[in-house]
C-alpha cells in the first residue's frame, strides 16, 4: 500500500505542478493557501518516498527503529490532512476547481 502511495504521489505531484499556472485564483489566494498547499504536500511525497524506500529495504515491515517508522507514518498523515485542508479550502471557499464565479475571489481570514 506505501508503494501505491509513492507511485499516486509521484502522479499527483507531477500533475499539480502542472496546473499551478493556471489556477484561476486572485494573487493573495495563491500566497497565503497554494504556497502552503504547494510545501505540505511536497514534503509529504518526499516523506512517503523515504519511507517507502525504507520499507522496501527492511521488508516486511522495519523492524529496527520500528517507532521511528511509525512516527514517519504518523506525520506523513498530518503533512497529507494539512495539505488537503489548504487544497479543499481553495476549492470550495475560493471557486479554484470550477467556474462558478466568473473572477476569482480573494483571499479573507
């Protein structure tokens, strides 16, 4: 299943950084949530490739520093909750997946 992840990750990181540019999002939408979207979920592929890499290495399962591991997994969770939050946020609060407003919408906390 962490392997499935890597690979979805790689496919998703690639087609993120693909669309960025055309984001139809008012500047400071793009500063204070794609940025942050954009760093979360960086860090979270790289984190699931160091642990893939490292399961596979140790397989089954690591059995040395196995809480280590656990505690890689754990905050690979909250890297991926965090990152979706930003992206969700965007989504559904600053119109950024469809065309239900004609301008985009700027950013208010």
């Amino acid at each position: 299943m962490l392997l499935l992840a890597a690979l979805s990750a790689a496919v998703t990181l690639v087609s993120g950084f693909y669309a960025a540019p055309g984001l139809m999002v008012s500047e400071s939408v793009r500063q204070e949530l794609l940025s942050h979207h954009k760093h979360l979920m960086v860090a979270a592929s790289i984190l699931t490739g160091v642990l893939t890499l490292w399961a596979l290495a140790s397989r089954p399962m690591p059995t040395r520093a196995r809480v280590l591991f656990m505690a890689g997994l754990l905050a690979l969770m909250v890297l991926i909750a965090a990152g979706a939050d930003l992206g969700g946020e965007m989504v559904y609060g600053y119109n950024a997946g469809g065309s239900a407003c004609p301008q985009p919408i700027d950013f208010k906390k």
